[in-house]
C-alpha cells in the first residue's frame, strides 16, 4: 500500500491523511519485526548454504521470534 501524496496544488483531504496515518502505524509494527529478524545474519545477506534449508533456517528464526512475543 502507497500512502497519498500532496502537492502544492492539491492538498491532502482529511481522509487521506487519516488513510496516511493508519498506514504509518501499521508500517512500524512491520519494520520493528523485520529489524528483530536481521539481528539474526541468516535473515539479513545471503544465505550460502546447501540446498533449501536456508528457507526452513528462516522459519525456524520466525518461529523463535514469534514464541518469545508470545511468551513476553
């Protein structure tokens, strides 16, 4: 989702910066978790292993991350 964008001849109405706002909020939340995945290294370069264990390494990591939010 894009948020909208003002200029100096149409500014933003009041839905759109409501619109624009809900996006923002949700955005964060999004790019705390992503920022608590690449903490861990497999997550943030390439994965050099063999096969597709890279992927089931991924969820794994996840999965840790979502059972410590659980459990916190």
């Amino acid at each position: 989702m894009i948020p909208y964008k003002a200029t100096k001849k149409k500014p933003l109405t009041v839905e759109e910066k409501a619109f624009n706002t809900m996006l923002s909020k949700l955005r964060i939340v999004i790019e705390h978790i992503n920022r608590e995945l690449k903490i861990f290294r497999i997550c943030k370069e390439t994965y050099r292993g063999k096969g597709e264990r890279g992927l089931l390494r991924v969820k794994l990591i996840a999965s840790l991350y979502n059972h410590r939010v659980v459990f916190v």
